[in-house]
DNA sequence: GTCTATAAAAAGATAGAC
DNA sequence: GTCTATCTTTTTATAGAC
C-alpha cells in the first residue's frame, strides 16, 4: 500500500479521474450542448457530487477548456491511428468518415459545440475559429501534395480543403437527425470521386 | 376611434405585435440559440416586460414553434422572389447563398438552431428532420427537371442534392466564423462547377 | 393588453466540516 | 479529496391589479 516513488498513486488516481470527468463531460455537451449541460449531470456520470467535480475543474468554462483539449489530443491519436492504413489522403479521408459513422456521440459532440460556438461571447468560439483554419491548412498541404502541382478539376486546393471540410460537416449534420435516411459515408466517398475520380477510395 | 367592422383595430394590433416579437425571437435566437436566450431579453427588444410577451405566446416553446412557422414564410417568400430572377436551377441556388452573404442574422439562426436540435429531447428536433428531408425532396426534384436523365457526373440527382444541402450548410457555418477567409458565395459555385461543369452559374 | 409582485425551480459557485 | 450546506443569480411561469 506503500505509494511508489516514481509515480505516486495520488496523482494516477487524480489524473485518472480528471480523465474520467473529461469523457463524461463530452458527452453530457453532445447530448445537450453547453449551455444545456449542467455540472451536476456530468457529477452523476462518475459518481461524484456537483462539488467533487469542482474540486478539478473550477469552473463550467474551464471544464469545457479541458474537454476540448482531450478531444484534440484523441483525434491526434484517431488521426495517425487511421492515416497507418490508408494509401491516399482522399482514402484517409474516407476511413476517418467510415470510423466516425461508429461514433455518433463524438460526431454529435463537435456538431453541437462547433455551431454553438458562433454564438455571442461563446467559450469555445476562438478554439473552433482556429480549429478550422489550422484543419483548412493542413488538408490544402495534404492535397498540394497528394494530387501534385494541377489543382482537381480546375479548383484550387484550398478550395477543395474547404469544400472538403463543408461537405464533412453538413453530412454530419443531416445524419445525426436522419442516420438512415443519409449514408454518410457513401456519400464522401461520392463528393471525394466527383474532386478527383481517377483516384477513386475503394468501397471498403 | 371605433373600429371598423371588417378589420378591428385590436387584432390588426395584435397581429403586429405578434410579428414584432417573432421577430426579435429569431435575432436572439440567433445570437445565443434556443437554450441561451430567455424571454426576458426577447421581451427588452420589443420594448414590453417578460409577462408582456408571455400574454402573446404562452410559454418559451410555443415561442420557438412560431418562430419556426415565421421561417418558413419568409424562406418561401424569399425563395420565388429569388427563384423569379434565376434562369436555372444552380443560378437559383447561387443567387440563394449571395442573398444569404448579406443577411448573416438569418444564417446565424438556422446554423445554431438546426444543430442544437440534435440534442436530447430538443423541441425544433421534429422539425429540422421534417425540413431536411423536405428540403432533399425538393432539391431533387429540381435537378432532375432541370439535369434530365442523366445525372451529372454519375452522381444520382438524389445524392447531389443531399450533397448541396450539406455544403451550404457546412460553408455556412465556416463562414459564421471566418467571414472574412470564406468566400461562401465563391465556394458555392466551385461546388455548382463541379456537379454541373457545362451550364456555369455566371459570376454576379 | 400590460404591468407589478411573486412563486418555484434550477444552476453556478463558495465555505467549511470530515 | 469529497461531501453537506448554503448563497446568489437567473429564469420560467402564475396570480392578480389596473
């Protein structure tokens, strides 16, 4: 019971539960957004009170600061973990699709937090204002090199980022309210031949 | 000072006073979304106090279930003014999104509102599934007429629609944040471009 | 039709015991 | 580290005066 001292017990616990605050805490945003969400739900998830769960995170705000974070160190880890696989930046896309159409609380999450985010004096505005400029740059890089020095089908390549990111983001949200009505994937795959059909992403 | 037979000075006042508060509904609305916005502040704008408004709706709800109906009016009205300019289909919808570069109030609201509606038990949820489906119905219904047989680029004139309807939202909300590095109108017709090369939507 | 007063509930946050 | 108690504010909604 004695702790060992290279990494003390106090701090994995601590850390462990901060995580575990984090995970229930995306999902409460998912469900009901933000301002929707209540410390005391997320408090129910792990089984503490509203102020256990004050005890490590001062605040709503910091709370949401911090679930942000994990979820940009997860699709780092998403990221590579499906980039492994995937031949082409266009397949990368693809899979990264197929995969998220498994996770409908991640999608609805970013969905939900993302358009609440334009909102007046909204915490997470700034994060997402400069999440998607920095997505925007790294897809317009992946293409330049991926498709060479001839933009696809006469667009640009950072008009093919945006594009690309428009299409993910409005699928998502037509499939969130009707999953069975809209093939999400298929329909990626669908944008992704008509920007550049000769490479086309194979059908699984 | 008595009042007409035909048309009574209180319903016509009445009517007007409705519409005014409707009105504000959708601003704030579209500043802080449905969860963010309290009557109170709707009320304020109209210059009435927050009972003042629930004498014309009675509860916050029934306020969002008329704001939604209000919508539906406008974007009707907005659409054959629009559609009565427009030689085509594609032009129509480019004229669409120019007209929405300029109204980004509007924007705004059906960007937060359509994506809180995805939370749990949220109460425009029905409404939005109904709307998009509709809306995929339509828009399907137009390329065929318009396409022909053939459907453009081998895309089914059913996915193209669904296709459409995702990036003008997924620009939409880009743009919300970053009106100044997204070229909503521009990128449209990028995208128009790319399912319909031949019949170009010409640039203004 | 519009207001004041007020109830009732919800939610964020602090203080302090254990 | 976690809890109970409590404060404070906000917000929806009702009751009733004018």
């Amino acid at each position: 019971m004695t702790r060992p001292p290279g990494r003390p017990q106090g701090r994995a616990g601590h850390e462990g539960r901060r995580t575990a605050i984090l995970r229930a805490a995306l999902e409460v945003f998912a469900e009901r957004g933000y301002q929707g969400a209540t410390i005391a739900i997320v408090a129910e998830r792990v089984g503490l009170s509203q102020q256990g769960v004050l005890h490590y995170f001062p605040n709503k705000q910091d709370l949401l600061a911090n679930v942000l974070a994990l979820r940009d160190q997860n699709d780092l880890d998403v990221l590579l973990a499906t980039a492994q696989g995937s031949a082409t930046t266009l397949d990368f896309l693809a899979d990264l699709v197929e995969r998220n159409a498994e996770r409908p609380g991640i999608v609805q999450s970013f969905t939900v937090l993302a358009a609440e985010s334009v909102t007046q004096d909204h915490p997470a505005r700034d994060y997402f204002i400069d999440r998607y400029a920095q997505t925007r740059r790294m897809l317009t890089t992946m293409l330049e090199r991926e498709l060479g020095g001839d933009p696809p089908r006469g667009v640009s390549h950072q008009d093919a980022a945006t594009l690309l990111i428009a299409v993910l983001d409005g699928l998502q949200q037509q499939w969130l309210l009707s999953p069975d009505e809209v093939d999400m994937p298929a329909l990626l795959r669908t944008f992704l031949r008509l920007i550049h059909p000769e490479a086309d992403a194979n059908p699984q």
